[in-house]
C-alpha cells in the first residue's frame, strides 16, 4: 500500500494513496502507518483526501493506531468526504477523534 509521508516540525502527515479503506487493506494500511511512525508517535495527521469510503474494519484500524499513540500524542482525520464525516458522526466516533476539515487547520490545531 503506498502512503504518501509527510514531516512536519514533530508531526507526521501521512495521506493513503487508495480510495477505500476497508478489509481489503486495513491490515496493511495498518502495518504501513506503523512503519510510518516507528517510535516517533508525538503528533499525527491522516489526510483522507483521496479516500473515498471506509468500512468498520478500517475504523477499527484508526482505532488501534489511536490506541497505539497511547496518549503520547494527538492524532488527527482531516479531509473527510461527506459520507465518511457523516459516518463518524453516526457511530459517535467523532467525539473520539479529532476531525479537521482540511491539513492546514489539522496544522492549526497543534499550533504549528
């Protein structure tokens, strides 16, 4: 799975190169966002512009990387379509994470 890795000061800006994220990748998405961060989990930024849907296994993937930064940083969805926002929205997964309309006021939101 390609992911487009973006640094910033101490955040990692990461953007999935797929349109959906469901089953089909969540466990590699998975792995890869891992690799991604290594031990550098101070502050994240998953931009979801080029995905177009996500089922429960790829919230249940957000979840466990949410879980991974184990408090030791925030963790940001920016660029959502309206139907994967609407779907956050649904199942209350909104107060859970932090969800920005586009990079830059994820950017915002950690004062960088």
């Amino acid at each position: 799975m390609k992911i487009e890795t973006e640094r910033q000061s101490t955040v990692n800006i990461l953007t999935p190169a797929v349109r959906r994220l469901d089953a089909s990748v969540a466990a590699t998405f998975k792995e890869a966002v891992t690799r991604e961060i290594g031990d550098d989990k101070k502050a994240l930024i998953v931009d979801f512009s080029k995905i177009d849907f996500i089922d429960s296994s790829g919230l249940g993937t957000l979840v466990s990387l949410l879980k991974m930064m184990n408090g030791r940083g925030e963790m940001i969805l920016c660029a959502l379509n309206p139907g994967i926002h609407n779907m956050f929205t649904l199942t209350r997964m909104d107060r859970i994470f932090r969800l920005c309309p586009d990079r830059a006021s994820a950017l915002d939101l950690l004062n960088l």
